[in-house]
C-alpha cells in the first residue's frame, strides 16, 4: 500500500454520498488537501507522484475528482520546493493534456502545456539536455553528457535587473569559495557588445580553480529555452560530472549548500575512518558464516540502492569505499570475495568509471588487486620451486607459510601452528631475497605476498584449497 493511502481513504470518506459538491463541502475538502500536502512535502518526488495519481484515481465523483487534481496541480506548480515541478508536469502530462480531466479553460490547458514542454527535459535527476552554443571567438561548444567537471549554467539577459544583481552574488560567492567547478554564463539577449561588455566584468572570476565559458545563441538556433526551461531570466542549474542535473531555478543562496554537497561527494576521500567502522560493523554482523559472497552481498546492495536511483557518483563513491575496504584486509572470506566484486562492479563498468580521476584513484588499485588474487588462486596447482620440501608439500599437501623478518603477526601465526602440532613448510621471503634475489623475484610474481604472512593450504597432488588462512582463528583443515 502507499505509505499515505490510509489519509487519502480518509479524505475520500469524508466525501462520500456527495451528489453535488457545494462550496462549502469544497471548503473542507480544501482544508483536508491541505493537511495531506504537508504531510507530503519532505517526501521524494516520486512518492509525492504516486499519492496524487492514487488520491485522484480514488475519488468516484467526477467533480471531486477534477476538483482535487486541480488543487495538487496548482499546490505544486506554486511550490517553493525544489523539484515539486516534477509532480506538477506529471499532472499535467497524465491527467489534463491527456484529456482524462478537464482543466479550466482552453487558456488553461494551453498553459498547462507549455509549463510541461518547458520543464520536462530539464527536471532533477535527469540527463541535461544536449545543445550547442556559441562562444566569443565563433566556436562551438555543446552541453550535455559527462564532463570533466561539475558544471553551473547560468542564463542571463545585460537588459535584466535581477541578473545584474545575481551575477554579483554568484561572482563572490565562487571567488570566495573557489570551488572545482566550471561556470558557463549563458546570455540570452543578441546585443555582441553589451553580451563583451559583461564578459570582461561580471565573468571575469579571481578564483583559480573556477573556469568559465561565455557562451550564447542569438539565433536560438539550439531550442536551449524549451530544453533547460529559459521562459525569462536569470535561470540556474546545477549539473554534475555525469550530466545529471542535481538543482534547476536556483539563486545564489539555494546553489551555495548544494554546491559545498555535490563538490565533497566529487572529491571523496576514501577509506575515511568513519566508512571503515560501517563497513566493520556490516561484515562483523555475518559473524563466523562471513563468506566471500557476502562481499558481492554488499556491492549488490550499493549498486540497487544508487544505480536504480540513477546515482552514478554515490555508486563511485561506495563502491570505492568498498574497495579500499577490501584491499586493506587479509580476513580469507574478504580477501576472496573481493576479486569477483572487483570484476563485476568496477573492471567490467567502464562507462562508470571514466575519468582520469576514476582510473588514478580506483581503477588502478581495482587492476593491481585483481593481478594480485589471479595468483596462484584456489583450484590451481602449486608450481613447482626449488626449495627444500617444496616437492613434498606438492606431492602429500600441507600448509605452506610465507613469511618475513620482523613481523609479529607472522611469529604469531607460526606459534599457533607450533601450538596446533600442525605441520607447515616456513619460506622466509627476506632470507631468499639475500641468498637468491631471481627466486625471491619469481616467488612475488607467483603468489599474492604484497602482505605477508600469506598462509597457503594445499591438498594432494599441489592442489590449492585455500589461501588468506589464519592459523590463530581456529583453523580446521579442508576435507578435500
């Protein structure tokens, strides 16, 4: 059921046996619509979306049923709140210029219209849309789709005493906080000297990592008003890395907390202690059943829950997270979850990961890691080497320790295998660097020992059983 359905039976009771609707009865319709938008109005849009249609649907009297679309229509295309003229779009588009529901007037429904036309490509969460404009030098330069940075559009007429004012508070707010960010300022008039004279101003910006782009289209040759919704100016929008716009009909105070959000999640600093204790906490919880599938659990979960959203950055984010996660841990159920996370969720999503910053930061640690687990991995044999027992260890199978001077988690895991009468065959990686620096080199290049000890079980006939063990957990051969 829709989380509000139970208000909106009670709005529809009070309602019904009604075989006109007077004003009075309207009244109180009103004042119980009114309540029902306000328990509505921090919720996401597409929840705002589904109790609409939901609330108009229901009602069986075909008055009450106008009546009330029109008063959600108007509710939220008066709205203050960001994002609402999508829920009032979508009224627009199902119930009225479908025909489904009258409107006032034909004034009205043409109206109607055109709020839909000039809104609806430009909406939060959506794409931006492609147009190509013109730059002083005569150029071309088209927006829409991914960039290298996160970009603000701001449309703006010389003749307009809103846009004078609120290019002076956009210019300081981005010489104060020099974000990382590229502003393309977009003029909408067709005068080329006053379009130069507000370049060399309002536009030229004391912020070294803000760029900006002087872009416009006189002939209005690229439909930009239909697209980005420009019906009078100034107009603001907000678009991310990967094109999606994350704020539209912004003013410089609305722009500045979404900009602080949008660039800390743009430059993410992974492994941060705090995701470390979430990501402990997650994989604690699995206790002693902790599993490498319970990895791809996890990456699952990210990927539902930012994917289907359309959140390709907050994907980045947690899903790098996950990866420095992993990669900092030796626990064997983590160690082998992550080499199938890494293929399916970072190496095999290269439409995601695009960017130089992408393949610096993760994409490269996501290879190294994946080389590193292609090692001699469970199921494979051990290769032959010229050390003593080595022969032995291939032919009846037992624990092989790779370990090196000075590291107390390597004594530990020694002494516990002493402890457990266990028989294991020690290779001393440093001591075999000073007595035969090609064996020690061939030695890393066949097993994962970026971080030792790394404790191998092999079973007979040199077959790998399992890699990443630690003797100090309780440790229980594999029947194999």
């Amino acid at each position: 059921m829709k989380r509000f359905l139970a208000i909106a039976l009670i709005l529809l009771q009070a309602l019904s046996g009604f075989a006109q609707t007077d004003s009075a009865k309207l009244a109180a319709l009103d004042g119980r619509l009114a309540e029902y938008f306000a328990l509505l109005e921090y919720q996401d849009v597409s929840v705002k979306i589904e109790e609409c249609d939901t609330l108009i649907s229901s009602a069986k009297d075909s008055s009450v049923r106008r009546h009330i679309a029109l008063k959600a229509y108007g509710h939220y295309l008066d709205s203050r709140l960001m994002g609402d003229e999508a829920v009032a779009v979508h009224l627009a588009d199902r119930w009225f210029i479908s025909g489904k529901i009258r409107m006032g007037s034909a004034t009205d429904l043409m109206n109607a219209r055109i709020f839909a036309d000039f809104n609806r490509s430009s909406l939060i969460g959506k794409q931006a849309p492609v147009a190509t404009f013109v730059g002083p030098q005569g150029d071309s330069v088209t927006l829409g789709g991914p960039s290298d940075s996160l970009s603000v559009l701001f449309f703006y007429d010389t003749d307009c005493a809103k846009c004078k004012l609120e290019s002076l508070m956009l210019k300081a707010l981005l010489e104060e906080k020099n974000y990382p960010v590229r502003l393309y300022a977009i003029y909408t008039g067709c005068d080329p000297e006053s379009w130069a004279s507000w370049r060399g101003t309002r536009f030229s910006l004391d912020a070294d990592r803000t760029s900006v782009v002087n872009l416009w289209d006189p002939e209005v040759s690229s439909d930009y008003q239909m697209k980005y919704g420009v019906l009078s100016t100034p107009q603001m929008l907000l678009v991310s890395r990967d094109g999606t716009i994350l704020g539209r009909r912004l003013d410089t105070e609305a722009l500045r907390p979404l900009l602080d959000a949008a660039v800390d999640r743009e430059c993410h600093e992974y492994g941060k202690a705090e995701t470390v204790a979430l990501l402990d906490n997650i994989f604690l919880s699995y206790g002693d059943s902790l599993r490498p599938a319970h990895v791809t659990a996890v990456a699952e979960m990210i990927a539902g829950r930012t994917l289907q959203a359309k959140d390709t950055l907050g994907y980045k984010n947690l899903v790098g997270d996950l990866l420095y996660y992993l990669t900092s841990k030796r626990e064997e159920p983590l160690r082998e979850g992550t080499s199938g996370f890494i293929d399916e969720y970072i190496l095999s999503r290269p439409e995601i990961w695009n960017t130089e910053d992408d393949t610096l930061r993760v994409v490269g640690l996501a290879r190294l890691n994946a080389g590193l687990l292609s090692r001699t991995p469970v199921g494979s044999r051990l290769p032959s080497m010229p050390l003593k027992g080595w022969g032995k260890l291939r032919r009846k199978g037992g624990l092989l320790i790779f370990h090196t001077h000075g590291c107390p988690v390597c004594r530990e895991e020694m002494a516990a295998a002493d402890s457990l009468g266990l028989d294991y065959l020690a290779v001393d990686v440093d001591e075999i660097g000073q007595q035969n620096p090609e064996l020690q080199e061939r030695l890393l290049d066949t097993f994962d020992l970026l971080s030792m000890p790394m404790i191998i079980e092999v079973g007979r006939r040199g077959k790998v059983l399992r890699r990443y063990v630690s003797l100090a957990n309780n440790f229980v051969f594999s029947d194999k």
